[in-house]
C-alpha cells in the first residue's frame, strides 16, 4: 500500500519538485499552501500530477503556519510529514514579524502538533544558512553551525533548526534535517531569491561581479535527498546537499558556456566597491525605491566561504546533477514562462 505523506510548502520551489519527486515514486502526497483556493497556489501542482496520471493521489489544503491550521486533521494517519514550508525573504521592513517568528514560531507549532499526532517520521528543511560560511578555507560539515546569523533570513534558518532539534528531543519524534545551498533548477511558479540570481545572470543583472562564492544544488537533487532521508532507516540529523560553488564571476562563466546568450558580469570589482554599491542602494531605499543590498549583506558574503562537505548525503547513494545541466535548465524554464 502507497505510504501516505504530507508536505508543507507544496507550492515553493523545493516544495513543488519534492511533491513531483513523491508523486512519481508512488507516494499519496496531501500537499499544504497557504491558500488552497488561490489557482496561481495550486494549479502547477495540479498539472504536474495529472502528467504523471497521479491525480487521486494528490491533494491540497490550506494550511498558514501563522494562522494555527488545524494540523491535527491535517496529520492524522500519515506515514511521514516533510515541513518544507518557510518564509524566504532576505529583506523585509518588518523582519521579526514577517521573517523570523513564521520560521520559528510557525515551524515548531507543526512539529509539536506532528509528534502528538504521532506521525512516525519528520523531515525538515533547513538552510545551509544554518551550517555558515565560516571558518573559511575547509569544507562545512553537518557539525558546523552559523555563530554569525545576524541577517533576518540566516538567523530565522539557524534559530529554527535549533528549535526543532530541541523540540525533537523533548518529544521524541524522528526528525531529520536537509540543509540545501543555492538552490537552482527548474519548476518553480514564482522566483525566489535563489533563482533570482540565475534570472540576473541570465538576462544580465550583474553588470560586474564581488569576489564572493556560493554553492548551487538542483532542486531535484534537493527533492531526492529528501525522499532518501525519509526511506533510509538508518538516516539521522542534518544532511547537506550541494553541486559545485565558486566565486560569482566563475559561476558566470559556466552560465554563459551552458547558455550562450545569457549576459554574466564581465569583470570582478573589488570590495570597497561593493560597499559603494551597497550605499547607493541603501539610499535608494530611504527613498522608498526597491533595495536589495546593505553593509550587512555585504560582510556576511565577504568573511566565509561556501565550501561544504557533501560525503553524509552522497552516502544515501545520491549524486548530484551537474552544474551545465542545472543552469540549461533553470534558463530554459525561466525564458518558457516569462519570469
């Protein structure tokens, strides 16, 4: 019999590929957004069961983690909860209330309520945010934890992750933790601001490039990792996934070799113009404009690295789609629909 599993977020990028991924392993998935009656929420996900012939085993609910769903209802009888959905901004004018308390708050009532529901197996997404970029110079493992979240976004990853292990251990439930880099790839209804980097690359946004590096996974890879750390008995604690890193303007390079008409930065500025940058764009945004970058952004990319250890989720027998492979794929879905 077809397990039964619930996955938080369905209608996010990690979340989409994780429901196709379950879908087409034979899974009954009961997928979760934060407004079941709103199609721009729930029609991908729709389409991409039909496709596979699997429309009686999906199904969607509402289900806010800010407005007390009924989790309850939601959880009863399930073999696995994935808790996928999160909040991810990295700027917000009210960054407590919109960012951190939904992802701390919000996450560790649905854990809470799973292990009452006695749902035998949780799955949570984390960040590589939570893991950090320091100290520089060596691979990150599942050891390492973030000693410097102080953007909205890195801090509401660490502080959750904390949370759940701490919830875990009070409970008793089976939890296990994925923590993806940049996660790149194909599927997803709207950008994030992951794949708002590939779109910049690709229709040239980064006129030139920091000496910064960041690490890119397939969100497929993601999805698979997850599937395996559900089935694998013997999988415990945190599992990184991620493809290849490297500095922006390297990044940019395999981007225009893959796609030949994309638009990467053409020369790397060094930092005290990223400082420059980052001014002028705070200024924009006193100005009410649209801001994307500050000092604090700045030296969180600045001091670390993105090297991390892969070997404990390579271990489940998964291996990672390659670099040309997920930006041909990522440029293509983006052009296809318009974003």
């Amino acid at each position: 019999m077809a397990k039964k599993v619930v996955v938080t977020g369905a209608n996010g990028h990690v979340g989409t590929a994780l429901t196709k991924d379950l879908l087409e392993h034979g899974y009954n998935v009961l997928a979760t957004v934060r407004d079941a009656e709103d199609p721009s929420r729930t029609d991908h996900l729709r389409e991409i069961a039909n496709s596979l012939g699997a429309e009686e085993r999906l199904s969607i609910r509402s289900a806010d983690l800010m407005k007390h769903p009924p989790w309850a209802d939601i959880l009863s009888g399930i073999d696995g909860l994935f808790a996928v959905a999160a909040v991810f901004r990295t700027k917000s004018s009210d960054p407590e209330n919109e960012i951190v308390r939904p992802s701390t708050e919000g996450g560790i009532e649905l854990l809470r309520a799973a292990a009452e529901a006695g749902v035998p197996r949780v799955v949570y997404t984390s960040s590589v945010a939570a893991i950090g970029s320091l100290p520089g110079g060596r691979p990150k493992t599942e050891d390492d934890w973030n000693q410097d979240a102080t953007l909205p976004y890195t801090r509401a990853k660490t502080e959750a992750e904390r949370l759940a292990w701490k919830v875990a251990e009070e409970t008793g439930i089976d939890l296990r933790v994925v923590n993806p880099t940049m996660v790149w790839g194909p599927h997803f209804a709207r950008h994030t601001p992951s794949t708002h980097v590939a779109r910049s690359l690709l229709k040239g946004g980064f006129p030139a490039a920091p000496k910064s590096s960041f690490a890119i996974v397939d969100v497929r890879d993601v999805a698979t990792v997850h599937r395996l750390v559900f089935e694998e008995d013997s999988a415990s604690g945190r599992h990184i996934v991620s493809g290849e890193h490297g500095k922006m303007f390297e990044i940019g390079r395999r981007f225009k070799a893959a796609v030949p008409h994309s638009r990467p930065p053409r020369f790397q500025v060094p930092w005290f113009v990223v400082y420059l940058w980052a001014t002028l764009d705070m200024m924009k945004g006193a100005l009410g404009l649209k801001s994307t970058l500050n000092y604090r952004i700045v030296r969180s990319i600045k001091g670390g690295d993105s090297w991390v250890d892969t070997s404990k989720a390579r271990g489940l027998g998964w291996e990672p789609i390659s670099l040309e492979k997920t930006i041909l794929d990522t440029a293509e879905w983006i052009e296809k629909k318009g974003l």
